[in-house]
C-alpha cells in the first residue's frame, strides 16, 4: 500500500518535492490540498455512524479505559475514522462526532488512570536542542499574539503543565510573575533547578493555594490540551483562575490538519498520549460553555517557515502560507481565549476576535459536575510539535 502511494506520487509529481519534509509536501504539491479535501469529505461520507452500544461491541475496553459519548455536546452517536499504532505496541481508535465534528478518542483512558500514561521517565527527554526547539516554539507563538505577551510588567502567569519549566523560564526573563502546575514531581525539581523568580508546583492547581487564589492575567497550555479527559471541567476552572482581563494561550495539534487528511491513521498529531483532538471549529463549545468571550487563531505555518531557518525555496513557502490559510490546514493550533469583554479590548488590537457570546450574557450551558482532572505533564516525545 505505501509503495503503491509512493509510486503513484512519483508519477503525480517525479522527484521534485523528495527533498522537503514529508509535512511539508502536502501544503506545495500542486493540486493535492484540493484532493485531500475531497478524500477527506468522501471519508466521512462512506464510513458508517454507530450508536454508541454498537460502537462498543467492536472494541475491547483496556484496564484503564472508558467508553465516552462526545465531551463537547454529548452526542453518543460515534464515527470510527482511525486507528493509530506506535511502534512500542500501543495503539488506540479515534471517533468523530457526527453532530460537532469532535475527534477524540475511544475507548478513552479514565481520569483517575491518567497517571498510568506517565509512570516513569518523563522528565528524561531534555536536550540541548530539544529545549532550544521547545523556547523557538513558544517565542513564535507569543509573537503571533503581540503585545500580549511581549512584557509581563509584573502581570500573573500560570503555566499549567509546566514540564520542566523551559516556558517558565521566558515568562520570568519578560518580567511576568510566574508559576507553573505539573503532576510529575521530577519534572518539577528540573524546573525549580532552572528558574530564578519564577516557581513550578506538583499537583493540581487547587492543591496550591498560591494558585488556586485565582487571580491570573494569563494562563497558557503548551501542548496540554489534548492530553485533557475531562476538558470542560478544566477549563471551568481555567475561566475561574483568571482575573478580569484575563487571556488563556492555547497550542495544541490541529484537528483540520492538512496532514491529517493526507496520512489519516499515520498523522503525527496522534501521539501515544494524546485523548482529545481540537480545530477551530470544536474548541469554540469548549470554551463557549465553560464561559469564555471569545477567541482568535493565529494559522502555524511550520517553526522553522516561521523562524526564516527552512531551506524551502520562496515561492514554495509562499503556496505553503496561502495553502495553510486557504484550509485553515496548519499541523497545529494556536489560540488566545478571551476570559471577558474586558480582554477583548485589552487585547484583542490587530487580531480577528470571534466573539462566542454577547456582553453580559451568561455561557450557553452550565457544566455538569464531574471529578476533577490533574494537570497532565508535557508530552516530551511528541514528535508531532517537533515536526518542521
Ligand atoms: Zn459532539
């Protein structure tokens, strides 16, 4: 099959495109954005919609698992689209919610088990050109949001997940008074070893109660979103953190990834640990619902087409920014949330606002209780957030 797909790319394009990345090829290649579309929406059209006691007769349901009906907007109802494999033996489905379009997967692994995703050397993955990587990363996504950012000024920040604290460690240089939330407690020593003013903590954020004070004017998620079980209680607790004015800063993989579209089970945004699966057009409800005034993307065009480093030639950077735009299609997402009015004012200059709700107005729907979930620590062997 993939020398099948092999060949027919050679004859669709010759040897023209081998020297790029394999994440890059699908945004340059003449013609192929369009087709990817077309297999995608012929994709969903021909794979069949279970009821969820269906569903689950097909699978068998790990240790630590659970089956889930769509976080977002409760339909049971399930799409099985994929079945992503590592070459350490696991693998997992992922469904699309027929109503909401929500990719996530199931059966998906119980909140009070997540710890076993994390048992043991997760702090181990640091190197020198990890940790440059990671800060390049971080600085691209803040000034993707500028001014917001740019100076701290003394203003609270929270970090949740904060590994090692290599983001902590930029928020303290701009002058941000910064702490960060982790469940590994190794993770968290490294941090504190690193950071001068700035302080990591292990647990949840109500456990510290520095923390759970409140009070923040900026709350980021580095690629945590989508290791989440139970999102809207998080980001309850997220809206209530911050003060008024406050931003919550997002990155996470796309779940209208043009890659995904083109490699399907073989994404790269399907990591081991990754359980839910955001684009621009699910994480509106999410934040909508738990109370949020609106939000604005800034499309991710790859770090080194960002940083000026990749040995890309013009034009074909410039098919790569426009096929990016044209299909909201970027390998990851990035966010700024507004907790109120008053943000989007603050804020929200030079950037296109979506407003999730009028002024004044309370969220669409209140959230149910449920236990609550723990910060889940960096997913530092994402190669998917290292890719371009
Ligand atoms: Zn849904």
């Amino acid at each position: 099959m993939i020398s099948a797909r092999r060949v027919l790319g050679r004859l669709a394009y010759g040897s023209r495109y081998d020297r790029l990345p394999v994440g890059q090829r699908v945004y340059v290649r003449p013609g192929e954005r369009f087709a990817r579309q077309v297999q995608w929406r012929w994709r969903l059209r021909r794979t069949p919609v279970l009821s969820l006691e269906e569903y689950a007769a097909t699978r068998e349901l790990g240790e630590i698992e659970e089956f889930l009906s769509c976080m977002l907007c409760g339909e049971p109802r399930q799409q099985p689209l994929f079945e992503p494999r590592g070459d350490k033996g696991w693998h997992y489905h992922v469904v699309r919610c027929p109503s909401c379009g929500f990719l996530y997967r199931n059966p998906n692994v119980r909140p009070e088990r997540l710890g076993d995703l994390y048992s043991s050397g997760y702090s181990g993955f640091l190197t020198g050109a990890y940790a440059a990587n990671r800060q390049r990363r971080y600085q691209l996504t803040m000034e993707a949001f500028s001014p917001v950012l740019d100076q701290g000024e003394g203003r609270r920040l929270l970090d949740f997940g904060s590994g090692v604290g290599l983001f902590l460690e930029l928020a303290e240089q701009r002058g941000f008074d910064a702490c960060g939330v982790d469940l590994s407690p190794d993770s968290v020593e490294r941090a504190n070893a690193r950071l001068t003013r700035a302080r990591a903590y292990h647990g949840a954020p109500e456990d510290v109660p520095e923390i759970a004070a409140g009070g923040f004017d900026v709350i980021t998620l580095w690629s945590v979103l989508a290791h989440l079980p139970r999102p809207l209680d998080d980001f309850q607790k997220f809206r209530d953190l911050l003060a008024p004015g406050g931003v919550l800063l997002i990155l996470t993989v796309n779940a209208r990834s043009l890659q995904l579209k083109a490699y399907g089970s073989a994404w790269s945004g399907f990591t081991k640990n990754h359980l839910m699966f955001y684009s621009s057009e699910t994480l509106p409800t999410l934040l909508r619902r738990t109370g949020f005034a609106g939000v604005a993307y800034a499309p991710h065009y790859g770090d080194t087409i960002e940083a000026g480093t990749a040995r890309m030639a013009g034009p074909l950077q410039w098919r790569l920014r426009r096929a990016v735009d044209a299909t909201d299609g970027g390998n990851m997402m990035r966010a700024l949330a507004f907790a109120d009015e008053e943000a989007i004012t603050r804020w929200g200059d030079g950037l296109k606002v979506h407003r999730l709700r009028r002024a004044g107005l309370p969220p669409v729907s209140s959230v149910p209780p449920a236990p609550s979930a723990p910060a889940g620590p960096r997913d530092l062997t994402d190669s998917s957030e290292m890719a371009t």
